[in-house]
C-alpha cells in the first residue's frame, strides 16, 4: 500500500469513529468517575444505580477536600455544543478529530528530525 | 480516567505538571533525534485516530464505561515511549482545552498517567511479553492491558495523596474497572497493530522485534 493511499484510509477510519462514535459510546461513567461516585456513595461498587443528587453533593466535597475550586469553561464542553443535541455532538467530535491532525501535523513538523 | 481539577490540590497538580514538563521536553528531544520527516503525517493520523476512538465508551459491567487511551498503541507503533508521551500530550491538550475533558490545572497528571505511563508500560511491556512468547499481537495486548491497569493504579495514587479518595478503596475500585477497561485498550492495540503491519510491515520502527 503506498503511503498516500494509507494515509488517506487512516483519515477515514478515524472519521468513521469520530461520526459513529456519539451514536454508540455508552454514557455510564467512566471508570474513573464510577470509583469516585462509589467512593462518595453515589453509586453501588458493583451497581449501575446512580444517584443524581449524592452525586452532585460528591463534588461539591471533593473542592472541599482539596481546596482546587478552578473551573473553565471550554469550547464544545464533553463534545458536544450546547442545545444541538446529536448532532452537536457528531460536529464537535468531527471537528475535534480534524483538529488534532492539523495540530499534530504541525507540531510534528516543527520537532521531527530534519531529513538533511 | 481523565482527572479533573477538583480532584487534586493546586500545589501537587503543580507538582505533576513539572514531572510531565520534562517528559514533554524529553519527547521534543525524542522527536528532534529519532522521528524521520517521512513519519509526521503517520504520527499525526495516530492521534487523530486516537483522539476519535477515545470518544467512543465502550460498556463494561456495574454501569460504568470505559475508553481506550492509545499510548502503548502509538509507542509500540512508532517505537519509542515517548512516541506515546508526545501523541497524549496533544490529544488531553485539545481534550481539555476544548472539550473540558479532563482539568486544566491537573493537566500534568494526565499527561503522566495516560501519556508517560501509557507509553513506557506500553513499550516495554510489548518488548518484553514479545521477547518472551514470541507473538506480537499477543504482546500488544498484555503490554495494552497493563498499560492501562498501572495509569489506572497510580492515578489511584495520586487521588489518596490528594485526599480525594481512601487509599484502599481507590485502588480496589480503580483496579476492578480497570482490569476489565484494560481488555478494550489490548484489544484495540492488538487489532489496530495488525491493520497497519498488514497494510504497511515497514512502517513499524520494529517490524520483526523491539530492540530495547
């Protein structure tokens, strides 16, 4: 397979992913969060049930526990743009895939090792 | 597994953002000595690719999900760890920046856990279980597992420093998910792997062996 051809079919694949992906990613928490909402008893360690409000009172006390109150407020926040639903969602993760091959394209070209 | 800001306190975030600071600059040097012109458009598809299928959670049991991280994925790819440092650090750049995923003041962290300890447990990992059984794929998938149970142990850690969470607790609830989230990241490091060495075996930096 030439170079060009196998560039351009890894392009794709990853904008396959990138429109699928709002469709079929799961919205439980992630492992991470799960731990945490376990930990503040938010959700059972093994069960799916979480509750809304313990969970929203666990975060209140993790900024008390460790005083970092930082809060910022991005762009496409959790891939999505506010009040367009799906299809927010696909946009910002399409928009987020394309980004990150610009800016890697160009960061990489800036620090590879010169041919010559 | 992105950590976000209110889970640490400023100082040790601080502190995280050094250690990664210099794992960055270490990838830069990594970049300048190792990574031919002729691997950039490579390098920049892999964090595309790794960017889309981090946003795609895959169920585990218990009501929790989990997604593949890509650092063992574009460590052993390419070659180096630090390969895995310098496509992490740029895709949680643009997670957290533009899509809130993940804090900005704990940035460091995650650059550490996902990039530095993805890509090192990543790397040698496949050098090593390849070494031993001879089979890349197979390789690829322990050194993919193990790369994201250990980010997942020591962001354990890092929380029970931070007082976020007990220490015995978080590393027996991180763990468990873990472990089963880890078969979705040797899974896909696996899979992906053999997509590209079948489609290019000479763009693998090692395509027969890891020389250490």
């Amino acid at each position: 397979m030439e170079t060009k051809q196998f560039i351009i079919i890894g392009i794709a694949i990853a904008l396959v992913i990138a429109v699928a992906a709002p469709f079929l990613a799961s919205g439980d928490p992630d492992g991470l969060e799960s731990a945490f909402f376990s930990i503040y008893e938010a959700k059972p360690f093994m069960g799916s049930e979480l509750d809304e409000d313990a969970a929203g009172a666990a975060e209140e006390q993790a900024i008390a526990a460790t005083g970092n109150d930082f809060s910022y407020e991005a762009l496409m926040p959790d891939y999505s743009i506010p009040g367009m639903d799906k299809p927010g969602e696909v946009f910002a993760v399409v928009i987020g895939t394309l980004l990150m091959l610009a800016l890697v394209f160009v960061v990489a070209k800036a620090s590879a090792r010169p041919d010559n | 597994m992105h950590i976000p800001d209110a889970f640490i306190p400023m100082g040790q975030a601080l502190i995280y953002w050094v250690i990664a600071l210099v794992f960055i600059a270490l990838a830069l040097r990594w970049a300048r000595r190792s990574m031919g012109e002729e691997k950039i458009p490579l390098v920049a598809v892999l964090a595309a690719g790794i960017f889309a299928i981090q946003a795609l959670n895959i169920p585990i049991p218990w009501g929790t999900s989990g997604h593949m991280v890509g650092a063992a994925l574009a460590a052993i790819v390419l070659g180096s760890p630090f390969a895995g440092v310098f496509v992490l650090t740029l895709v949680l750049l643009v997670q957290g920046v533009i899509f809130g995923d993940g804090g900005i003041t704990v940035m460091g962290a995650n650059i550490v856990n996902m990039g530095v300890v993805g890509g090192f447990v990543g790397y040698y990992g496949y050098a090593a279980v390849k070494g031993v059984i001879g089979n890349a794929y197979a390789a690829a998938f322990i050194a993919g597992w193990a790369s994201l149970f250990i980010s997942a142990i020591l962001c354990a850690v890092e929380l029970a420093i931070a007082g976020t969470f007990p220490l015995e607790l978080g590393l027996t609830f991180m763990g468990t998910y873990h472990a089963v989230i880890g078969l979705i990241e040797g899974g896909i490091t696996a899979v992906a792997l053999y997509l590209i060495a079948s489609a290019r075996p000479d763009i693998l930096e090692h395509p027969m062996g890891v020389s250490a």
